[in-house]
C-alpha cells in the first residue's frame, strides 16, 4: 500500500516523541508517507504477537492537558471533541513555542482532508443517494453549533480570537479521525494515530490502565519496508468517509438505509403506527449514524438461499405490517406477538399470497434503489486531465461509496427474489394438491 518515502519532520518526530515520554516507544517502526498521507512501516522483521509499539499515557494528548484559564470559562456543553480540538488549536497558534510543535505540524492540512464536511456542493451532490449525504449536512451543522458555544471563550485570549470555522474544523476533524476511546476516554495518540486502515486486520489499540501506556501488536508478520496496519472499526465507507475522509475499493462492511413509510392516506396508518411501537426500537445503527423510525439498515446478504445475516428481520416485519389490508389482520399480528416474544410479524405470515405481497413490496422498492444507485454512478464525471487531483480523488471515493452500496443492494434483491420465489412455487403446489382433492 505503501511509498515510504520520508520528510524531515517524520525523520525527527519519533526521537522527539521518545525524548518527551523519556522510554523508547517503538524499534520496528519507522514513518513514511503512502498515498494516505504519514504512515507507518516496518523498520525490521515483525512477527505475529510482536508488541510494536508502546506510547504512555504521558505524551497522549486529552482534555486533562486544556489550559486551566481556558477549562475555566468553557461552557459545560462544551464536548471532549471540541476541548481537543481547542487543544490542538493553541498548540498550533503557538508555533515553535509549543511543547507540542513536532506532533501538530505532522496533522493534516485543509488541502489534506478529504472528509466530506470539506466537499463543495457540487462534490456533495455526487453521493446525494447516499444517507453519507445527510449525515454530512448534519455533522457540519453540528459543528458550527459548537464552534458558536466555544467562540465566547476563545475571544478571551488574543492568540485564539482569529481563529476561523474552518480552523476549528480541521481541529475537529483531526480529533473525529485520530483519536481512540479508551477507558481514560477520548485522546489522541501521537505515532499511533499514524497507522492506517485495514478493515481484516486483527490489530487494534490496547490499553494497559495499570502500566499506564497504549500498545499495538502485530497481527501478521511483515517484511522490512510493508506498511503495517491496524483496524479503526468494522466501519462501512460511509462512515470511513465521512469521519475519517478516505474509502476502501471494496468494504466487506458495507450497508445501505432503507427507509419505508405508512401512506398517509392507508385507512389503518393510525392503527399501524400504534402497533410500530413493538417493533425494536432503531436509535442508531451498528457505527453510529441516527436513523429515523421508518429507517432499516441492511448489509449485504450473502447467501443466495432465502437464510444469510443482511435483511433485518425488522425491515421484513414492516413490509408485513404494511401489507395488512383489514384491521382484524393488525390485530391477528398483535396476538401472535403476544404469545411469542412480544415482537411483531417476526414470523412468516400464515397466509403465502399476503407474506408474498409483502417480500415482493420490498423487493420492488429495492429493484427502484438500485436504479437510482446505477444512474447516480453513471452520472459521475468522466476522468479528465482538467481534473485537480483532489476531485480526481474524491469522485473515486465517491465511486467506491455507490457502487459499495449498490453490492449490497444486489444482494438484498437477489435474497428476496429467491424467497418470493420459494412461496410461489409453495403457494401453486398447495393449489394443485386442493385441486386433486
């Protein structure tokens, strides 16, 4: 994956590193740059179980290090994110001044980040499918609401009153995108927080609350000159995208919303929203995004056989409830609820023509999905040589996003196809046996 190729500053930033934490922190690795920026690499044969690297708790930077006059007149709303984003933003006001100056000057630029809060509206508009579109406009909102409740407090010292939005961004997203929860809570690692992504990789940061340090170990072995990795989260490239502002080709952790609604103008809406509340509650799904009530999210459905892990059974239990036509069927669902675990229309429907119609709703709704999803990919922009490599980039990531989407979309269709097959060919064979009869 990697260039490694080196810069002075990465040249001095480990020495520097292990001169503040006064203990050696890692010998077999160095910092190069890949195409994801700095990175790390084996400096030496590294085997399986190898503790890479070992950074104390003394040079991690967390909200402990906010300066005590500026902790004093942050508002209590004020959040870990943003108290290190402050952080990083007196630090870099303070040059080479700062104790810090090594470890800042190695952090992502503007031009750097490919986060889609620093995507214009014309790059936006190519995801717009995309439920990363909106988390986008949701995030950016969520951070002008908190620049607004810190800027009170930054006016009070000269050094900190010029800085911008867009500073304070790019310190939000360098938190968002470098920072790991341990049980300390949220900081930020420097040298670690250098390793980029693989989503197989077993490694992940390890902290030792009785040694007082974090570590990595090697989950394979490399070769003197590989890129060592570590794994961020079983994280989609939505999330990859918008938290982190880079894409993997092909994510194996890929998902899609599906959204589905009650017609306001179906005579039993009332009726079925009340029963809705069994359903299981959604408040956010599995990395973090919120999603609406009527919001499902599926993954990709990998076997072909009507069973596989990726079509939640809550989506299919309001494909049911939806197709209910009379109020004596709500009220069959909420019985046979009632005497199971208490979770509507888990279980197939008794009536095949009405668990047919059901299944068939989705699948169509899915079939029309994909449609847009095809023409959102088709309509991406040629690659031209007019292109800067920053559009060339993120329309590739925009790529990636769609098409990741899209696979999983595929398989859902191909899933319900399958199982609307098998209770057709049920429903004519029980039809021909009545007719024997």
């Amino acid at each position: 994956m990697g260039l490694n190729t080196s810069d002075e500053e990465s040249d001095e930033f480990l020495p520097w590193l292990e001169r503040k934490a006064r203990t050696k922190i890692s010998s077999m690795l160095s910092i190069g740059k890949s195409a994801y920026g700095r990175s790390l690499f084996a400096s030496e044969n590294i085997r399986t179980g190898d503790c890479i690297l070992k950074v104390p708790y003394s040079v991690e930077i967390t909200p402990d290090n906010l300066l005590p006059k500026i902790r004093a007149i942050l508002s209590d709303k004020i959040g870990t994110v943003s108290k290190l984003a402050i952080i990083l933003l007196f630090e870099r006001k303070m040059g080479q001044s700062s104790g810090w100056a090594p470890y800042i000057c190695c952090l992502p630029q503007h031009g750097e980040i490919h986060s889609t809060i620093f995507w214009s509206e014309y790059e936006l508009n190519m995801i717009c499918q995309s439920s990363v579109y909106q988390e986008t406009v949701n995030q950016k909102a969520k951070i002008e609401k908190d620049f607004a409740a810190v800027v009170p407090a930054l006016q009070q010292f000269p050094d900190l009153e010029s800085i911008t939005l867009q500073d304070f961004m790019c310190a939000y997203f360098s938190v968002t995108s470098r920072a790991w929860e341990s049980t300390k809570g949220l900081s930020l690692i420097p040298f670690t927080d250098f390793m980029n992504h693989d989503g197989v990789s077993k490694s992940i940061v390890l902290f030792d609350d009785d040694k007082m340090f974090s570590e990595v170990i090697a989950d394979r072995n490399y070769a003197p000159g590989e890129e060592v990795l570590i794994n961020y989260g079983k994280f989609p490239n939505a999330m990859l995208l918008l938290d982190f502002g880079f894409t993997v080709p092909y994510n194996i952790h890929d998902q899609v919303q599906i959204q589905l609604s009650i017609p306001h103008d179906d005579n039993l809406r009332e009726m079925k929203l009340e029963l809705l509340q069994h359903l299981t509650p959604k408040i956010k799904d599995a990395v973090g995004f919120n999603c609406p009530e009527d919001t499902f999210i599926i993954k990709e459905v990998r076997s072909p056989r009507g069973k596989g892990k990726g079509l939640p059974q809550a989506l299919r239990a309001f494909a049911r409830l939806l197709c209910c036509n009379s109020s004596q069927e709500l009220s069959d669902l909420a019985m046979e609820s009632a005497q199971i675990d208490g979770r509507l229309a888990r279980r197939p429907l008794k009536d095949s023509r009405r668990e047919f119609k059901a299944h068939k709703m989705l699948s169509s709704h899915i079939t029309q999905l994909m449609q847009k999803y095809d023409t959102a990919i088709k309509s991406l922009p040629v690659n031209s040589p007019s292109m800067s490599n920053t559009f060339t980039l993120r329309r590739q990531m925009a790529h990636d996003l769609l098409t990741g989407e899209l696979r999983v979309l595929k398989s859902a269709s191909i899933w319900l196809n399958n199982y609307c097959a098998v209770l057709k060919s049920t429903s004519n064979c029980r039809s021909q046996w009545k007719n024997r009869i």
